[in-house]
C-alpha cells in the first residue's frame, strides 16, 4: 500500500487532504512542518508527498528542495490556494512533480494521486 505524506499547516485542510486519501485506502499520514515531514520521511519514507507551498516563511518550497536532494526521489505534489505563475513556476523547480491549485476536488486529487502513483510502478512486461 503507497505510504502518503500530507505537509500541510492549516489543520482543517490537512484533515480533508487525510480523510480523503485514508478513505481512499491509502497509507496517509500528516505533518505541519517541513522539519517534521523531513524527519517522519527518515522514519519511514512516503511514496508520494502533498505539500502546501503557501506556508510561513517559505517552507513549503525549501521542503521541497529538501527532500528531493535527500531522499529517494518522492513524487510530489504542490498545493498552493495562489495561482501565480511565478510561484507555481517555483515549487516546479524546487522539485514538485505535479501542482493542485487549492480548493482541491476530493475526486481530482484521488485521480492526481493514482496517475502519479501508478507511473512510479514498475512495469510489468
């Protein structure tokens, strides 16, 4: 089962993101900081990261950076409740796979999830 790690400071929001994917049937778990998702991923490492890129002082951006250089290449994702070109453009080249602009549709990021998830499998042919 892919392990989830949801980096999000608003707590209303990182419960939806969590309810969402547990109900799902994913492994998903929650973290408000970038030092606390960094040391939950060198606990046991996600398979896919959501992280909001709209928290204080840049985090979300240095926490992309950072566990792209540090771990086994997550997928990740970026959530941001800003659509500005500039800041999008950013977390892309901090390392975000994918960008969901916020309010997310429950449906469309299970779907986001799933294509991501499933173009890390290995092939079976």
């Amino acid at each position: 089962m892919p392990r989830i790690l949801v980096l999000e400071d608003d707590f209303r929001m990182s419960l939806e993101l969590l309810k969402t994917l547990v109900l799902a049937g994913y492994d998903a778990v929650g973290a408000v900081s970038g030092r606390q998702a960094e040391k939950m991923m060198d606990e046991r490492a996600a398979d896919l990261v959501i992280c909001d890129i709209d928290m204080p002082g840049g985090d979300g951006l240095e926490s992309i950076s950072r566990l792209r250089r540090s771990h086994e290449h997550p997928t990740i994702i970026a959530v941001s409740r800003r659509n500005e070109p500039a800041l999008l453009e950013s977390a892309r080249v901090c390392g975000a796979d994918h960008i969901l602009i916020d309010p997310i549709d429950p449906e469309v990021l299970l779907q986001t999830v799933e294509g991501l998830l499933d173009a890390r499998a290995p092939s079976n042919v």
